[in-house]
C-alpha cells in the first residue's frame, strides 16, 4: 500500500488517521461522558478532565494534518454502483464529520480556557487562552460541546452502519477503500466528480 491515495482506495497515511481518529473520538466520547459523572472525592475528578484535554488538543492537531493532508491528495473515485443521492450524501456526511468534529475540539477549548488558565497537554507544552473572560462562557461552551460531541458520535453511527451496509449487503468496495484494498475499480473519475 502507497502513503498516498489513488483513484482506487486509500494509502496508508489517510487509512491510519481515519481509524486513528474514529477509535480516539469514540474512547474520548465514553471519557467525557463517564468523568462528568465523577464525584469530587473520586481520586479521577482531576486526572480525567486533564487526560481528555491533553489529548483533545492532540487530536485537534491530528485533524489539521488529516485536513490537509485531504487536500494535496487524490479523493478515491466512489464505486460506480453508488446511486446519485448516495454519493452526494456520503460527501455531505464526510464534510458534516470533519465539521463537527473542528467545532467541538474549538468548544472543548472554550470551556478549559474560560478563566484565562491554559490548557497544560501531558506537561509538554500548554496552550494560551485566548477567548475568555465572556458571561458564563464555561456554561454556554459546555452546553454546545455536549450537544456536538452527542451530533458527531450518532452521525459517525449512522456513517459506520452506511459502510457496513454497502460491504455486507452490496459488496462494493466502499469500506475496502478504506481498509486500504485495491478495489476492482480503476478508471478516474472525471475532475469535476470529485
Ligand atoms: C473528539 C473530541 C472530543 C469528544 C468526542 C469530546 C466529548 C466530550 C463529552 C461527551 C463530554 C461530556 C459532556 C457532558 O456530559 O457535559 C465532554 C466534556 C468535556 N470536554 Fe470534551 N470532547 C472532545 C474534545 C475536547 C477538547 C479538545 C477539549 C479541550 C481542550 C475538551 C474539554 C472538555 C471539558 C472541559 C469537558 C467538561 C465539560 C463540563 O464539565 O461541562 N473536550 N467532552
Ligand atoms: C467517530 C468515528 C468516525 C469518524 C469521525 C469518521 C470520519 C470519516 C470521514 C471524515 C471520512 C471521509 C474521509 C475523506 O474522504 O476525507 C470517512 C470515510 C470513511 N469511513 Fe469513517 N469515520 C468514523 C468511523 C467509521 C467506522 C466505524 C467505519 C466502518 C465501519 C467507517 C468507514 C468509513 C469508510 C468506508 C470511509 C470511506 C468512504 C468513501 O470514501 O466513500 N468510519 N470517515
């Protein structure tokens, strides 16, 4: 497998921070979810929110590479069996995931910096606020990266169930692309499908 994409399936570099970053936004949904229910004498009431900042400010830096990563690379060409409306909203959902994704790392920031602190990632190096300081601006960052982090995790669902669907049910080769198989398409796309 070649680092970067071809016509026909994903390199290696696309295939890696895909499953990279699905696996990291799952566990780091299931973290948000089980600290907030943490009482102030549980000995993880601290470490949790710090584990779960450090690697969203890593994870944010992942996603700017895989953003331009995606964008000095070839897109893979869709299967030719995928019918218009499935194409379209297979490129809508992808757009709506790289998105939510970028908003809700941008919220999580706002909450951690809403007192002027930085945000120290892994005592590596900490990131400055630079927003802060607005009414009741851990509140409201807080209400919206729930609802984002909710938004994200049932539509990346719904993405994972349209990609196991094609491959079990329509046996195209919409998920070996992504797995990094050479799908039994080669023609390119014209320019202005992609
Ligand atoms: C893919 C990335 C992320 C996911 C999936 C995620 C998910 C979540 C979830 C589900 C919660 C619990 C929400 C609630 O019940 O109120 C939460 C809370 C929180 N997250 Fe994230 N988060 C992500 C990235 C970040 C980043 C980048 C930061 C900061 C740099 C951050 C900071 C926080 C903080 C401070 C809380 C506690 C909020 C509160 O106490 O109201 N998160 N996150
Ligand atoms: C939180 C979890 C996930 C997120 C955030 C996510 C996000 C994305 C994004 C943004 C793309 C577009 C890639 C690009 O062309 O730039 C993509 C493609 C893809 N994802 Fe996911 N994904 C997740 C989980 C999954 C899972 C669990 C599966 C399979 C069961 C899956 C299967 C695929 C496939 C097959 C593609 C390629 C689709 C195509 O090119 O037509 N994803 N994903």
């Amino acid at each position: 497998m070649t680092a970067k994409n071809t016509y026909s399936r994903y390199g290696w570099v696309s295939v890696g921070l895909h499953w990279l970053m699905a696996i990291t936004v799952i566990g780091m949904f299931a973290l948000g979810i089980w600290m907030r229910q943490l009482s102030y004498y549980d000995p993880w009431y601290k470490d949790g929110p710090t584990i779960h900042k450090s690697i969203g400010i890593l994870l944010f830096l992942v996603l700017l590479a895989r953003i331009v990563w995606r964008n000095i690379n070839i897109r893979p060409s869709d299967d030719p069996a995928l019918k218009a409306w499935e194409r379209v909203t297979a490129h809508l959902t992808h757009f709506a995931l790289y998105g939510l994704m970028l908003a809700l790392m941008i919220a999580g920031y706002l909450i951690s910096t809403a007192d002027g602190r930085p945000i120290e990632v892994f005592n590596l190096f900490s990131v400055p606020a630079t927003l802060h300081g607005i009414a009741d601006q851990e509140d409201i960052a807080g209400e919206i990266h729930e609802i984002l982090a909710w938004t994200l995790i049932l539509l990346a669902g719904v993405h994972a169930l349209a990609a196991l669907k094609h491959h079990f049910i329509n046996h195209d080769s919409t998920l070996l692309k992504m797995l990094g198989r050479e799908s039994t398409m080669t023609s390119p796309q014209k320019e202005s499908e992609l």
